[in-house]
C-alpha cells in the first residue's frame, strides 16, 4: 500500500464591493428623458483611476435628484464595454475602441424612482468581467415610456466629451457633450487563495 498527501486548496471570492463615480453637482434627465422623446442610446464614460480595482460588475446604479414624477422605460438594454479612449466621440460604435461590448441586460422595465437620492439600481444578468487596465462604457438604451423626465445626479469634467446621445435606440451617431455622471458599481474581485487555513491536508492509499 502507497501512502501519499493530497493537497487541497481553498478558493474564495474576494467580497463584492460599492465604487463609488463622479460628483452631484448637477441634474440630468439623460438619460431618462420621456418627455420629449421616447426612445434613448446613451454612453457615458469612466476612467479606470475612477474604478480603481478589478473584477466582476454584477449591478450598476444611477442617483436621482429630484422630486419629480417617477419613470418607466422600456425595453431596457444596458451593454459595458472597455475602451482605452479618454474622451468619447459622436459615433457610438467607434467608442468601444476595437473592444467587444458586451450585453449585461437585456429586455428590462426601467423603474426610476421620482424621489431625491435614490437609487436607479440595475442587476445585471450577465455580468461584466472589468480589467482596470482600461476605461469604463456604461451604455444605456430603451424604448418608449411613461412620459415622464428624472433627473439623476451628474457633473461637468469641463473638458473631454464624457457622454454621447441620441433620441433613438439604434442611432449611429449622436451629441458628444462633456456631462459625466455619478455611478455605484458594484464589483466583485477576482478569485484569491486565502490567507489563512487556505489548504486542507488530506491522506489517501492507494
């Protein structure tokens, strides 16, 4: 009989975790405009030192301002992408840089609270594996809604284009403005062996 020693090494998670974007200064009601227009393709840009760390985005949130009438948008996509572009350009698809975007929701009903600071929260269904590598597209669409606008916390960088917009879900093109926003990510990080009690021992023969 062979005695020998089976390693057995621990995987965890590191914990998901809140990143928080950007500044209130400000509020926008793109891209949850419904009063004057009833469809919507909306990018906005972050920059890796703003993200700061690796790993899976399984949610994503906006911020309302205001009071006002809550809103309802449908046929909801949200799509990430990585860029190394530090300013965006009016042709949507160019902003992915040659990266592949990728379609986190698909299909969803869009529910914007009309109450100050809350949160527009977004779980995503397939979630983004994020390299801090490179910046960050956070791109929004829908099809129409209930007529209504709210405003979500957003700030003014002052230079760079950090939003692109357009009034129709498939449009090619659209304003290139310096509006940037202020965004929770939450993301998980990359799988780690603990540091402690990180390998079990285990005997067997054979």
């Amino acid at each position: 009989m062979k005695t020998g020693l089976l390693l057995v090494v621990l995987i965890s998670m590191a914990p998901a975790v809140f990143v928080y974007c950007g500044s209130m200064d400000q509020g926008q009601p793109i891209p949850f405009a419904g009063i004057f227009f009833d469809q919507m393709r909306f990018q906005t840009l972050f920059t890796k030192t703003q993200l700061g760390i690796s790993g899976s985005i399984t949610q994503i949130a906006f911020r309302v301002q205001a009071n006002v009438a809550s809103g309802l948008y449908h046929n909801g996509r949200v799509t990430l992408c990585h860029t190394d572009l530090n300013a965006l350009n009016a042709n949507f698809n160019s902003n992915y840089d040659g990266f592949t975007p990728l379609d986190t929701l698909t299909g969803a009903e869009i529910f914007v609270p009309g109450l100050a600071n809350a949160w527009v929260t977004l779980d995503l269904t397939t979630p983004f594996n994020y390299s801090v590598s490179h910046n960050l597209i956070v791109e929004i669409r829908w099809f129409t809604d209930n007529g209504n606008d709210v405003p979500v916390w957003a700030w003014d960088p002052a230079s760079g284009n950090r939003r692109v917009w357009a009034s129709a879900q498939d449009a090619t093109d659209g304003y290139a403005e310096h509006y940037a926003y202020y965004m929770r990510f939450m993301i998980g990080g990359e799988a780690v062996a603990p540091n402690s009690l990180g390998m079990m021992k285990a005997s067997f023969a054979r």
